[in-house]
C-alpha cells in the first residue's frame, strides 16, 4: 500500500478559508454543518510580540483510525489500496440513531462530522476521491491561491518536504499516525 498524505506549508496559509469554501461548494454543503475541512487561526503573546498562523484541518487518512475502530456499524474503513479512510453511509446508523456518536469523539480532528439534518449520516473528508481518481487534485489543493497544501503519498511528501509534523495548532495523537507532514510557522516569542 503507498499510503496518501497531505502536506501542509503553515508559512504560506493566510488564513483566506478558499479550501474551505471550495470544498463547501464543490459538495454543495450548507453554509452552516459540515465542514470537510476547517482553517483555525492560533493567537499567542501580548504586544508587540505577537504570533499568528493557521492549520488546515482535514483528515489525516490516519495509519490507526480512531474513527474506525469506533463505528458500531462498520460504516468506516481503511482503503488497503491508497490508506484514505472512507465513509460508507448506506451502512451509517445516523446522528440520532447512533448512540452517543461514537466516530466523531474519538477523532481528535473532528473529522467525522453530522450535517444538521435530522438523523444527518456521518461524512469526512476523504481527499476528494472522486477527483483523485480521474487524476484531479483534491479541491482544497487546486483552490488553494497560496499553494499551502499538497496531496501525494505520504513517502513522496516526506522526500520532497521531511518528515516534520509538529507546527502550532496541530494536535494529534502520534498512535494514529497521521498521514501528514508540515512546514510549520516559526514562533520566534515562544
């Protein structure tokens, strides 16, 4: 398996919310529900020594999904092909029939999330993979103007940009070993 990662260059992110936006569009979600992926903005210090970056947070296509192990239904599984994590949601019990929403509290991401449809099934980023398998990029990665992310597997990520996947913003449990590497925004007042 040549598992797919994202690469994340948090020096480039402004911010801007276009992969969000795009992604909303693009799967014609509503503007208040699910977001496949977010952008959250990291504030520290006190003036003048001030930081500001962004993390992009989609799924990881984690090695040791949480997700899946916790799905009561079996809805969640693990490509053997690619390693992306997908959501079959004919076998989704649903937000109100799925007891206490398991998926989405163990994802440390959030990834997994409920539209606010009544008995809304669970959806995830799933790196556009109607698009990636016509060749196409994923539309946060074609959406993004400042070039902040990247999708290809994980071991081409890691020749092209190291193996880092510390940055501010970015928590993840190191025992699910996510599917991402990142060029963080140095804190020069930490």
């Amino acid at each position: 398996m040549s598992q797919v990662g994202i690469y994340f260059n948090q020096t480039r992110c402004t911010g801007c919310h276009t992969c969000r936006v795009a992604c909303k569009d693009w799967y014609d979600l509503q503007v208040e529900g699910v977001n496949r992926i977010r952008v959250t903005a990291i504030e520290k210090g006190t003036y003048p020594h001030l930081f500001l970056a962004f993390i992009a947070i989609p799924c990881y296509q984690c090695a040791k999904p949480a997700c899946v192990a916790a799905c009561p239904a079996g809805a969640i599984s693990k490509r053997a092909s690619d390693g992306i994590v997908v959501v079959d949601r004919d076998r989704c019990l649903g937000r109100e029939k799925c007891e206490k929403t398991p998926c989405l509290k163990a994802c440390r991401s959030r990834a997994p999330q409920f539209g606010p449809e009544h008995n809304a099934k669970m959806q995830k980023c799933d790196f556009c993979l109607d698009r990636l398998v016509l060749g196409e990029q994923p539309i946060c990665v074609e959406a993004c103007p400042m070039y902040a992310l990247e999708i290809g597997t994980l071991t081409e990520l890691q020749k092209k940009h190291g193996s880092n996947q510390e940055a501010p913003g970015f928590r993840h449990p190191k025992t699910m070993k996510p599917a991402v590497v990142i060029t963080a925004k140095p804190d020069i007042y930490s």
